[in-house]
C-alpha cells in the first residue's frame, strides 16, 4: 500500500515486516530513488523523525497505524518549531513533553506551569467542571515574566489526564509598562505646582524649579542629561528656548520658526506635529546644531488640549541612542511639561490680573485729576511767560505727573506668561474697546495725555509727533478715529483729517485747538465735509471721552 505519491519521489520509506518485497513490485517507483526499509512502527517512527521521506510504502495492515504515526510525528514537528514555549504535563505533575523553546525557560517557570496544573488536574478529578482554559502569570528570578495559558487534553477514554501549556515571554512589555508608569508618575509630580510655595517666586525661578524636575525624570527614567524646550510665540510663528541643559550657547541665537522646511528638525515637529528620531545628525541635512558633539537626537512635539505649542528636544552624544519605546515616552513627558507649563502661565497671569486691575481701577480714578493738573499747568506756563523759574516749577509739575502715569502703566501692563499669550482681564469701556486710534499733536503733554486715557479704556492708540508723520501713518493703516490738532509742523489739521477721509469716508475725525485758533480755517472746512468734532483746549477728561464716545457711536438709522 502507498501511504503517500510523488511522480518524483527522491526519498522512499519501505514498511515492510516479512522480508524486501520482491523489486519488481517496486521497481517502477524506487528506481532512481534513496530506499530505506524498516521493518517495524518503532523503527518508522524513529526513522520519521531523523529524516523526511518524499514517499513512504507499507503493507495495507499497517497503513492506518503509519498514517498515524506521520501525523503525530508533523505534529511535534510544528509544536517544536512554535515560536512560544510549549510543554505537556501530566497528573502527577511531571513533564510529557516539551519543545525547544521550553528547554531554554527558566527551571523557575517550567516548575510553576507543573505546578499549577497538577492542582487543576486534581481538582478536575473531584469535579471536572472546573477543567477548562486558565492564564496566569510568572515572574523568575532575574526580573524575567511570563503569560501562561493551560489547556485540558481530553483522551475519549479517560477523560483529562493531562495539561497543555504555552508560554509567551512578556518581560519586556512589562518593562515598557512600569517605565510607562513612572514617567506617568514623574509628569503629575511636574505638574503639582503648589500655588504657596510658588507664589513668591517670579517667572524664572519657576521655570528653574521646573528644569530641574525635567532634568531629574529624563536622567533617572530615560538615561538622558541633554535637552531643550521650545515654545511657539503665535505672533511671530517663532520658537524661542525657555528651558535647555546640557546645549551650547549657538542654541539661543538660532531663528526657528514653525515650518516644515528650512527651519531643521524642530521647526518641521512644530509644524507637522509628528515626532523626529535622527540616527545619525552627520547625515541628516535637517539638524541644526544644538548639543556640542551631538550624535543623534529625538525631537517630539509639545501638545495642550491637542494644539501643538512647541517642542522637546532630547540630544545625545551616542550615534542611534534614541529608538521607538524612547519615542512614546518623551511624547508622554512632553505632554505633561506642556501642562506644566501651561499652569505655570495661569498662575502668573492670576497674579498680575489681580494686580493690574488695581492699577487700572486707581488710574481710572486718578486720571481726571492729573489731566487737569496738565491742563492748568500748561495754561499757567503760558501766562508767566519771562518767569523762567516759575515755569521749570511748572515743567517739573507736568514731568512728575508724566512719570505717575507710566508707574501705573508698568502696573497694570499683563504679564506675557511662560507661553507668551497676553492676558488682559480688566474691565473696558465695550464702545472703546479695541478701537485703533491715531492721535497727532506736536505737543508732547496733550499727545501722551490723551493717549494714556484712550488707552487705560482699552484703545489702541497710536501717536504722531507732526502733520506730515500722521499722514504717512494714515497710508500705512487704517483706524476707527482721528484726533489731530489744527497747528502742527508740515501738515496741518485739515490736511491730516482730508488724509483721513481719503484712505476711509467713514472714518471719524476730531479737531483739537486752543483759543479757538485756526488760521487756516480747517474747522470751517473740515465742518462742510464730516467733521466729528472741536475739542477745544485746556479740556477735561469727561470732555474728552464724551466726544469720542459720541464720534465712535454708530449713526442713527435714517
């Protein structure tokens, strides 16, 4: 009987008990052929497992018990060549059999897997319900872990007897996992910035604080001393450096700035958002020098609520030190300084929230008083002309009120925070607010007084010194209102409020004299075409903003 067929059969096996068969039967298929005759199933068995045979014969007797025996002998042949450990045990705890990979375990785990399903064969003896799969875990000596799964081997006549287990090596999953943890660990403790012990400190001595917890995790969790934060400024698109160590000083004078190309490897994160390991920074055209004699480096973007508002930067001396595990984990910091960070921010912006409200409330309630003391000031200068000590007295007045107002201004400015985003939370006039005002006076008390009261309402106010310089700012940008005095150097009134009118028909525009003087006659001329207003001086505060409240009010529907 032929077990197997081959039009090109190389290698035969015989089974044949009584002697040769005659080789005239067997002519037609072994000539050309390697024959091996066995005369028993022990010695086919045996010879199935030293070699491979393209074609086996036996008797018709002995066909089902070899056929057998080749399936089992396949069988072992794949158990033997998985990939995951595998062992049989049987109920008395002893091992059956296992394979290669078993062999190279730990003695510690092959005990645990004989262990353990010696207690389950037991207990499937008292109650066979219980058989059924389990998975459990081993940790050995050496920091080493494993995932067993058992299963039952049911024989049709004695039910289960024995326990088939593999075993997958997890170790370094479980590595990943706890280093996972740590870091975890590590960002909370950045970002658990207690608001007490802070409060005392300013904008660099929190982010030293801050460095140096970065500093502690990279080196402790990760192996690595040598790194760079950079945040991304939105006005500018440009990553500017708050927190590096190890990195040389060229670092600080590089000019990155959000764009995938031509601005090396960080401004390409920053960019795209996705992370950077280079191997190798001789062979990479995108590294822009950072650490002294670096090798390679791993760049990650810094993400808050899923926007991307910098870069970490981790560089190394060593060629190809940073691979995929080191990827995943910088990212995970990366997100927690990002948090820090942004923290950092909140509680220096709440601090000077508070404090530049103040500011503003004391500038609003003492602005009116100091306008007026500008305004008779400047009105007395004028009357005691030829009395030169009177009038430094007064200068002296008029530079000392000057100097009041710029405290509170330095006051009441926001700070930038950590991120570089100004917050101003304090309270604004919502018909003033945010309008861009141009304010043109050749007198430098009148110019800065009504800028400082425009501003401290939430104008943006900008200032020229002449005619002609307001006119050049007229072409450059447009704005909500004009104020402009009748009598400057090189331009006059009419010419800046007809520059005005020319760049923007709507654009409102006030006029602003003393005395009533206008030898040019801009007022009657700018009257005939739009004028908003005649502020005449010395004014007060209250005039002041009542006429430009009412040029900045929208007109009445016809």
């Amino acid at each position: 009987m032929i077990a197997d067929t081959g039009m090109l059969a190389r290698k035969i096996m015989v089974l044949a008990r009584r002697e040769t068969p005659t080789s005239s039967a067997l002519r037609p298929i072994t000539e050309g052929a390697k024959v091996r005759f066995v005369h028993s199933l022990e010695e086919a068995t045996k010879a199935l497992r030293d070699e491979a045979f393209d074609l086996i014969v036996s008797d018709s007797t002995e066909f089902l018990a070899l056929e057998h025996v080749s399936a089992d002998h396949q069988a072992a042949v794949v158990l033997e060549c998985l990939g995951q450990a595998a062992c049989i045990i049987d109920a008395a705890g002893h091992t059956a059999w296992m394979n290669a990979r078993m062999r190279t375990c730990p003695p510690e785990l092959v005990s645990a897997i004989r262990d353990n399903c010696k207690r389950l064969l037991l207990d499937g003896m008292k109650n066979p319900d219980v058989i059924r799969d389990r998975n459990f875990n081993v940790a050995t000596p050496g920091e080493m872990h494993y995932e067993v799964n058992v299963t039952p081997i049911v024989e049709e006549s004695q039910g289960v007897t024995q326990m088939a287990a593999v075993a997958w090596d997890v170790t370094r999953t479980r590595r990943l996992q706890r280093k996972i943890d740590a870091i975890d660990m590590a960002g909370r403790d950045l970002i658990e910035l207690d608001r007490d012990s802070l409060s005392h400190l300013n904008i660099e001595e929190r982010l030293a604080l801050l460095e140096q917890k970065i500093l502690k995790y990279l080196h402790e969790l990760l192996h690595f001393d040598n790194f760079a934060v950079m945040l991304l400024d939105k006005k500018t698109n440009k990553l500017d450096v708050v927190l590096e160590h190890g990195m040389s000083e060229h670092v600080h004078r590089l000019d990155i700035f959000a764009s995938p190309e031509g601005n090396g490897i960080s401004g390409y994160v920053c960019a795209t958002g996705r992370s950077y390991i280079c191997p190798d920074t001789s062979k990479d055209p995108r590294y822009l020098t950072g650490l002294e004699r670096a090798s390679s480096s791993l760049t990650v973007p810094l993400r808050l609520h899923d926007e991307v508002v910098g870069v970490f930067d981790v560089e190394s001396e060593k060629p190809a030190a940073f691979n995929e595990d080191d990827r995943q984990f910088v990212e995970i910091l990366g997100r927690y300084i990002a948090m820090a960070l942004h923290v950092l921010e909140l509680l220096v912006s709440e601090r000077h929230t508070v404090t530049g409200r103040l500011a503003e409330d004391v500038a609003k309630e003492i602005s009116a008083p100091l306008n007026d003391i500008l305004t008779h000031a400047a009105e007395l200068v004028e009357e005691y002309i030829g009395d030169d000590v009177l009038r430094r007295r007064l200068g002296h007045i008029c530079d000392q009120v000057s100097a009041i107002r710029q405290v509170l201004r330095e006051v009441a400015r926001p700070d930038t925070g950590v991120l570089g985003r100004c917050r101003d939370e304090g309270h604004r006039d919502p018909l003033l607010f945010g309008k861009r005002v141009l304010v043109a006076d050749d007198e430098d008390i009148i110019r800065e007084t009504i800028s400082s009261v425009l501003t401290s309402y939430g104008c943006e106010v900008d200032t020229a010194r002449d005619g002609a310089q307001a006119i050049t700012m007229l072409e450059q940008r447009s704005y909500d209102l004009v104020m402009a005095d009748i009598k400057m150097p090189q331009r006059n009134g009419y010419e800046v409020f007809a520059a005005a009118r020319n760049g923007n028909a709507n654009c409102p525009v006030i006029l602003v004299t003393g005395f009533g003087y206008d030898p040019n006659h801009s007022i009657v001329r700018a009257r005939r075409e739009g004028l908003a207003a005649v502020l005449f001086k010395p004014f007060k505060v209250d005039q002041l903003l009542d006429e430009v409240r009412k040029a900045l009010s929208p007109a009445p529907a016809s």
